[in-house]
C-alpha cells in the first residue's frame, strides 16, 4: 500500500518502512526506528516536528506589536 501524509506518528504506527519524498525525489527510507534515529537535518527536522531546521517555518499571523496597539486605542 502506498499512503500519502504528513502525520508522522499515525504512520509510523503501522508501516514497516517509509519513504519521504521532498521536491520530487526520495530525500530519505527506512524502517520508522531508522527514521526516528536519523541524524539527516531534513528527516530529523520533520520526525521530531521542530520549527528550526532545514526548511524554513513561518506561521502566517497579524502583528503581534500593532496588535497590541490597536487594543489599546
């Protein structure tokens, strides 16, 4: 069976090896604890859900500082 998404953990659960592909190649494989292991920037970066790494996170949001502002005027 082929699946295809980003919940890391459910996947994990049951599969018996994985491939992550990244820009149209395999960018890594392997069996969940090798992946768990992975000292690839990439891999380690999306396994462990961290918002510093390789690929850069930037979650859309309003001004924090104007925010504040404009609940105080």
């Amino acid at each position: 069976s082929i699946v295809v998404t980003h919940d890391v953990e459910e996947t994990f659960s049951f599969a018996d090896y994985v491939y992550f592909v990244a820009n149209g190649v395999v960018a890594a494989e392997g069996t969940p604890d090798d992946l768990r292991k992975s000292e690839l920037p990439f891999v380690h970066q999306f396994v462990h859900g961290e918002k510093d790494g390789p690929v850069p996170f930037h979650y859309a949001a309003s001004d924090y500082q104007r925010s504040l502002l404009e609940a105080i005027e």
